[in-house]
C-alpha cells in the first residue's frame, strides 16, 4: 500500500482533516499554541507572522500596514488552505482570529472544505499578556516588537468569540491548559 492509498484510506474512514484557527490577545500564547498543535500528523502549519515579515519586511509601521498585508496574505492563501483541508490535510493557522470579520474568513474555509474545525481560544488577562510581551520583545526573537501604546490600541478591536458564531470552540486558560472544551464559559478576563 502506498502512502497515497493510506491517506486516502484515512480520510474516507472517518479521519478527516481539521482546519485550527487561534484568537486570543497579543502575547496570550497563540503561537506556542500553533507550534504544539502543527506536530500532529498530516498537519500543516501557516504563520502569519512569518510570511508577513518575510513578504513585507520594514512594511509594518502602523495597524494600517498590518491590515493591507494581512489581507493580501490572506486572498493568496484561501484557496490553497482549502485545497489542504479538502486532500485531507489538516490545517494550523497562527493568524489571529480575534474579531468577528476574522472568524467569517475561517469559517467559510472550513465551510468550503467541508471539514472539521476547531477555534482555539486562549482567554488571558491584559496584565499577563503583557508581562509575556515585554519578555518576548526583551528576547528579541519575535519578528516584529510591540509596545504597550500597540498592544493597547490593537487590543481595542479584539472581541472574544462567541456561541452563536457557529463554531467549536475551546477554551484556554492562561496556563495553556483546557478550562472548557465545549466553550460553556467564555467571558473574557
């Protein structure tokens, strides 16, 4: 049996792919959260952070640049997540889902696929994001730096998930660990 035939033994036996987007405040843990779950088998991980900084370098100066890069990556990048999620390959995507215009684009991906999803949401308070910000800026490993004044101004867009958006949402505390798998409680900190 080739590796072709298995995978398409796996997907018609019921392992279908999975499409993982992540929402959760800048420095809540997003991307440490991505790198763990891209290990899985038949997964595919796609940072926005990095093709942002690979394809737009010194472009990013304002929440403007960010916008117009992002949504550029994001229309290249639709249709070969789908051709993924449909061949059976799941999908991680380190792009922050963080408002509600973000959420329709992961949903009509994993719509168009016809597969599985999960939205992963990471429920962390300012002071803690910011404590890890100032770390990860300190370490200087992070491809783009994020002042406070930042933080501020693009926490002020974010809206945490809801029910009634329609998908399967797991909820994270800020130890990383599981505090609802069905997304029962989901006020923000």
């Amino acid at each position: 049996m080739t590796s072709e035939s298995t995978l398409a033994d796996e997907v018609e036996l019921g392992n279908p792919a999975v499409l993982h987007m992540v929402c959760g405040k800048i420095a809540a843990g997003k991307s440490t959260l991505t790198a763990r779950l891209g290990n899985a088998e038949r997964t595919v991980l796609i940072s926005e952070d990095v093709w942002i900084a690979r394809l737009y370098p010194d472009e990013i100066h304002t929440l403007a640049d960010y916008v117009r890069c992002a949504s550029r990556i994001k229309t290249v990048l639709t249709g070969h997540i789908q051709a993924l999620l449909s061949a059976g390959v799941s999908v991680v995507l380190d792009f922050p889902f963080n408002t509600t215009d973000t959420r329709a684009w992961g949903h009509a991906l994993f719509r168009a696929a016809g597969c599985e999803h999960q939205l992963h949401y990471l429920d962390v308070s300012d002071e803690i994001c910011k404590a890890r910000l100032r770390a990860r800026n300190a370490s200087g490993e992070h491809p783009f730096q994020t002042s406070d004044a930042q933080y501020e101004l693009i926490t002020r867009y974010f809206v945490p998930p809801a029910l009634n958006e329609g998908f399967d949402i797991v909820v994270y505390d800020e130890t990383g660990n599981v505090r609802c798998p069905g997304a029962h409680d989901l006020q923000p900190k």
